[in-house]
C-alpha cells in the first residue's frame, strides 16, 4: 500500500548547519521509487528552498507552514497576509526598530539593517541546536537563510509570513495584540528564550495543509506519515496516521510522537524509512 509522507525540513531533512545526509537523499529517493509519495512540510517559503534540497525530488510542498500547497506543480492553495496589513506590520516594526525579513515565494525581503542585527541571533540559534563556536564563528545570515534580498521592496502583496528579531519577549506580546487579523508566534527557542517573532495567515497551520493535499488526492488518513523536529510540528504529526519525531527534536514533540527515531545528523529519516518498510 502506498503511503503520503510529509517531511519537515530543519532539523528532519537538513541539519542546523544546512547539510542534507546522503542517506536522506537515498531514502526520499528509494520510497519514492516504490510508489509513495513525499511533500516537503515547512514553515520555509518556497524562495528558501534552495537546489540541493528541492532537487532531491518531491511530489509537492507544503510552505509557510501550510499558507502554501503545491501538488505536482499544481498550486493548491495559497493564503497571503493582506497588503494593507503587511504594510502596517511593516510601519510598526520599523517604529519599534525591530529588523525584520518577509517570507515571500518571491524571496525573502530583509529590512535594512538585518544583516547586521542577525548575525549574533543567528549564531545563537545554531549554537542552541548543537553547532559548535567554531561552525558559527562566520556565520552571516546568508549561511542561514537562503533567498535573502537586501534592498527590495517592502511594503508587498505576496507574503506568507513575517519574521523579526526579538529585543525581548513582550515584542512577541506586542505584536499579538497590535496585529489580532494574524498569528502571532515565536521561534528559536522556548517562551521567552525565544529569538525571534513572526506573524502569519491566522488559522493556518501545517495539519490544515494535510487536509488539503489528502482533499486533493482523494486518500486516506490511515495511509499518512510525518516527520518533524520541533513543537511547530506537533499538529501535523496528530493529524497523521503516524507521526515520527527526529532524535534531535524537543522534549514536546518527543513525548507525542508514535516513533522515535535517531538525530538527523545520525541518518535519522533512513533509519525510520527501513523500520517503516518504506524502502
């Protein structure tokens, strides 16, 4: 029986420092030559899926953490933040001096001084998910986030999201209550260890993409798999038959996944391929 896997990228498919095992590669590859199907389940837009992870071969994505669905080249959804609203989240962080960049299929849009801003949030980040000093002693931005662009436009009708630099927690609290028409979350690290805010499509969220790839291909739950690392993947683990947890992930997506299987870095996903008879 053919299953439909759905694969987070960081920290399932590549490492924190953006390297992809070979083995993840052979077995994406393999399972897909036995007739199942593999989606990309990420909170990247499409413009930060660089070659060597989109050339592994995929039957689709899921973007921006489920604003964007894609079967076989076929959009299936796509959900933008308004461009008024973009605007004022745009007028708001540069009122705050918050630097910022806007998640677009486009690109990703960096406000002026971001390079600058996220070089130690950045380092930070890799570093808290097992980089050494010597790995982030050069780290730009670049080295993080693929399809950044300095220089563009900012006020844009095509975003999926907005990430920005956290001075401090109440950034976060700020930005809930200044923007309710969105969700407001956090990433790189947990409640107020947390390095930066984003702002999303409200009511939008991996599990509610699943939904719409099975809708479109007219399956099963029972034939569903996920894979993920990290809390923001809990939802599409709970909305799969089975729901696989890397070994590098959090101690919340470790506690409800079915299976567990070894550290990314640690051939992880072929190793859970096998155990699953997907190979």
């Amino acid at each position: 029986m053919s299953k439909i896997i759905f694969l987070d990228v960081d920290g399932t498919i590549v490492d924190y420092d953006n390297h992809i095992p070979n083995s993840a590669r052979q077995a994406i590859r393999k399972a897909r030559e036995n007739g199942h199907l593999v989606y990309v389940c990420t909170g990247r837009s499409k413009a930060e899926m660089p070659d060597d992870i989109w050339n592994i071969g995929f039957n689709g994505m899921i973007g921006g953490n489920g604003s964007y669905v894609e079967h076989k080249g076929q959009i299936l959804q796509h959900q933008l933040i308004p461009y008024e609203t973009a605007k004022r989240a745009v007028d708001w962080l540069e009122s705050r001096g918050l630097e910022f960049y806007l998640e677009s299929n486009n690109g990703l849009f960096a406000s002026r001084n971001f390079r600058e801003a996220a070089r130690p949030t950045l380092r930070a980040y890799a570093l808290g998910k097992g980089a050494s000093e010597e790995q982030v002693l050069h780290m730009e931005a670049e080295d993080a986030l693929h399809g950044l662009v300095y220089g563009g436009e900012l006020y844009r009708d095509d975003l999926n999201k907005i990430s920005f630099i956290l001075h401090s927690y109440q950034d976060h609290l700020d930005s809930k209550e200044a923007f309710p028409e969105l969700k407001a979350g956090t990433w790189g690290g947990r409640g107020e260890e947390a390095l930066f805010g984003d702002l999303g499509v409200k009511d939008i969220h991996k599990a509610y993409a699943v939904d719409v790839i099975l809708q479109h291909l007219g399956a099963n739950r029972e034939d569903t798999i996920a894979f993920g690392d990290a809390k923001v993947d809990i939802p599409m683990l709970e909305a799969c038959q089975i729901g696989v947890a890397m070994g590098n992930g959090g101690p919340e997506i470790l506690a409800m996944a079915d299976l567990i299987t070894d550290d990314v870095r640690e051939d992880g996903l072929y190793k859970a391929f096998e155990k699953l008879g997907l190979l």
